[in-house]
C-alpha cells in the first residue's frame, strides 16, 4: 500500500464531499439519485468533522477517498451505542479503487476504535448491493448482525440497511 491514511484537513473537506457523493450517485447508492436528500450529508464534511473523525486516503497528494469514524457513539453515530464506535461513509473514488484504500481506511477506524477507552466493539450500517464492502468487513474479521439491520425510511423497505460488527 503506497499511500497515507490520515486525518482530513479543512482545505480537503469540499474535495472529499464530492468524491463521497460522486462514489455513491455512481455506484447508484442514492435511491432518488441526484435528488436524495442523502446527498447533501454527504457532501457535508464540515459538519461531519465537527462530530465526528474524518480519516482520508491520500497518495502522491491525490485524494483517494475518505471515511467518518464515529467514537463512542457520538453524535454521528447511527447504531453505535455505548461502549461502541461506528465507521460511517466509506467511499472510495472510482480512480483509487481496487488498491486497498477502503480496506485501510475501514483497518484505521478499528485501530483508533481500539485507543478508545471503554471502547468494545465497531458497528457499520451498509446497503445490500455495497458487496465489495462487504467482502472487506468479512475480510478483517467484521460479522453480520442481522437483528440490528434497520432502515432510515421505513416507509420504503428498499432502503433497508445490513450491520455488521467487529469485537475487539
């Protein structure tokens, strides 16, 4: 692996917003495409970072892509909860795909889960087509946990979501 994961700084956080909403509009993630109110979360590092950590993929100063990682169920977290950290966002520009970035990214988020304090386990939400993500998780020891599958419109079954966990 010949790049760099670290932490995202301001000056990248418009260019890793696009190449968040890009991977997922094109990877057709977005079930109201160009119109999904996702989108603008998405896009939104700002605010992500100001909650949360924001971890980038970074090679030759090309930006790879990037992924929020959510200690302690804080305020970004969607099914973390206590003594639980949550990896969120995961995306990774279709140039940089295929040379383990998102593999890295989501190998920090449990090494910095595991300098958490009280922290015992990392938790993911992911969409059924996503299964190149999911043979990552299955890769690095991540388990399915479906009683917590859940979905943030339950009005529309099609956006059901998938857990996964990862015991420390």
């Amino acid at each position: 692996m010949d790049f760099l994961i670290r932490p995202a700084r301001p000056d990248e956080y418009t260019e890793l917003g696009e190449i968040t909403a890009r991977a997922y509009l094109q990877d057709g993630l977005l079930d109201f495409g160009e119109g999904d109110a996702y989108l603008a979360e998405l896009r939104d590092v700002a605010k992500r970072a100001g909650a949360a950590e924001v971890l980038v993929a970074v090679r030759d100063g090309v930006l790879l892509g990037g992924v929020t990682f959510v200690p302690s169920g804080g305020p970004m977290a969607d099914i973390a909860g206590e003594g639980e950290a949550e990896i969120r966002m995961l995306a990774v520009g279709h140039a940089g795909r295929g040379q383990g970035a998102g593999e890295a990214l989501v190998r920090a988020c449990v090494e910095r889960a595991r300098a958490v304090e009280g922290c015992v386990r990392v938790v993911l939400s992911t969409q059924p087509t996503m299964r190149t993500a999911h043979r990552i998780y299955a890769r690095l020891g991540f388990v399915r946990t479906p009683e917590r599958d859940w979905n943030p419109l339950p009005g529309l079954p099609e956006i059901a979501l998938l857990t996964y966990e990862f015991t420390l």
